[in-house]
C-alpha cells in the first residue's frame, strides 16, 4: 500500500460499517463509520483503513502520521535490497580487427562481473549486409574469446540491420 492517497483518513472513509480495530490492536468489531470515527476522536487517534478490500473494510484507531512514516521506511528499506540489472550494449562492426575485439571482451567481462547483462551488436552498412555470415564469424570469435565468463541468454539472430545476442554473467561451479 503506497502513501500517495491511497489510504483513507477519517472523514474520507465513506461506507456504512468498518470493522475496527483499536489502537492495542484487539478486535472491536463491526461498528458504524460515524461511531468509529467518534471513539477515534474521543481518545485522540485518526480512524485509518487499513484493508480496503475486506468487507467490510478494516480501520485502526492509531496516529496517522506516524503510520506514514513507517509505509515510507518499510518503502526505503525494499529498495534498498533490490538489485537493478542494466543492460549495456558493445558494438562491433564486420571489419573490427583482433586487437579491437580483444578490447571489446574485456570491456564485456567487466559489465558482467558487475551484474549487468550484455547486448552485443554487428552493425551492418550498404552492401556489407549481403555477407551476414562475417558477422556470425565476429560473434562466434567474441564466443570463444569469452569462453567460460558468459553464458549466453539470447543467442546471434538477426534483428533488422544487425545482428544481436545477449549475455550474461556466468554461474560459478
């Protein structure tokens, strides 16, 4: 549950039945919204839904802003453990020469060994299309210089005017 107006407060809870929960966190029962709200004034707590989905909808009787503060540290903390995998792209050309690839593999070790995953690219121009096998030649040549330190996610097919394949780190034995 997001804190972006989602969660309704109070007054802005609009059904006729809440089923509450008080502000220990014991079961009161199914009440009416206005006697809800009333005993959250009363004892000086907001009314806050919890459950909209249930029938009827769950409220506690507890501090609203303190209840933010703790959607948006238990937000922090979620983010905080994800690990965002980018994908870098390589391009090469037909004609790239052995030292040029060489370099381009070692550029491709280091994207995977930081967890990336690696787009690599035979671009084409005018005629050189004619002869895609070359480029299946660059690919198969980058294969073998990565050897061990890749596994391959998407294997070389041609997309449009180039041919592509997708890498990945590879799992340690």
């Amino acid at each position: 549950m997001s804190i972006k107006g989602n969660v309704r407060v109070n007054r802005r809870i609009r059904v006729p039945q809440v089923r509450l929960v008080d502000e220990e966190g014991a079961m009161v029962g199914v009440v009416p919204t206005n006697e809800a709200i009333q005993m959250a004034e009363e004892r000086g707590y907001d009314l806050v839904e919890v459950a909209p989905n249930a029938n009827p909808p769950v409220c506690r009787l507890m501090d609203f802003g303190q209840y933010k503060y703790e959607l948006t540290k238990k937000a922090k903390e979620a983010k905080k453990k994800q690990k965002v995998i980018k994908l870098k792209e390589v391009k090469v050309r037909p004609k790239t020469d052995e030292g040029d690839l060489q370099t381009k593999c070692n550029r491709i070790r280091k994207f995977l060994d930081d967890g990336d995953k690696v787009k690599v690219s035979v671009f084409f121009r005018g005629r050189e299309r004619a002869h895609l096998e070359v480029g299946f030649k660059v690919i198969d040549r980058m294969k073998e210089i990565l050897g061990d330190d890749a596994d391959i996610e998407k294997d070389a097919a041609q997309e449009g005017h180039s041919i592509t394949m997708i890498l990945h780190r590879a799992k340690k034995k």
